[in-house]
C-alpha cells in the first residue's frame, strides 16, 4: 500500500512551521515531491525560483 507525501503529511500545518522557523532563523525551506510539485515553500526569493525552476540544469 503506497502512500504520497500529501497523504502523509498536514501541508498547511507544515507550511505555518516552516514559515515560522524561516521568521526565526532567515533560512528558506521548500518541500518539493518527486514530480517537481512545490508542496511547501518559505522564504524563496522571487527571482532566483523562477530562474531555477525555468533553467534546472543551473
């Protein structure tokens, strides 16, 4: 019986704590599933996201 990561986990809930820890500690967190779907991000830089998820390979 297989699970996904959504099923296993409160997103929402996740992302308050991440987003709290980032307030307290400025490093930025993001938990992405196997097929790239960004399911929790916290303190991502606009611009650096975006060229990241365009350009992979960088």
């Amino acid at each position: 019986m297989k699970h996904s990561i959504t099923e296993l986990l409160d997103l929402p809930k996740l992302q308050t704590i991440l987003d709290n820890l980032y307030v307290v500690s400025g490093i930025p967190s993001a938990i992405i599933d196997l097929e790239g779907t960004i399911l929790t991000g916290s303190g991502w830089q606009d611009l650096c996201t975006k060229f990241h998820r365009v350009n992979p390979e960088n």
